[in-house]
C-alpha cells in the first residue's frame, strides 16, 4: 500500500483483517500472520503513471 497511514490505522487494519480471516475462513488466530509492506508512491506504476502523478478521481482518507 501507498506509504503514509497511521501507527493506529495500520494496527486497526491488522486486528480487523484478523477478525475477519477468523470468522469467515475459521482460521485460527494463532495461525494468521500478516506484514504491511509501503512503498512511496513513486515506485507504484498506475494507469500508465507513476504513483506519485496520478489523479483519482475518489478521496484516499488514510
């Protein structure tokens, strides 16, 4: 993902992908693992652009 979210919103990422990986695969919670990796946006190549050129048309609320 685009680098820039908060210590907070990655960790709320993390416990809700957890929840849900549990609940709906019945994977146990020990068993799930899970790595953010950021990456600048000028090394994503979207569309033709570089990350860091692109326009989207919708709002990215990190």
């Amino acid at each position: 993902m685009f680098e820039g979210r908060t210590v907070e919103t990655k960790k709320e990422l993390i416990r809700l992908l957890i929840k849900n990986i549990n609940e709906k695969l019945n994977i146990p919670i020990y068993d799930i693992e899970i790595t953010i990796f950021e990456t600048p946006k000028s090394s994503w190549g979207i569309r033709g652009l570089p990350g860091d050129e692109l326009t989207l048309n919708y709002k990215v609320e990190v």
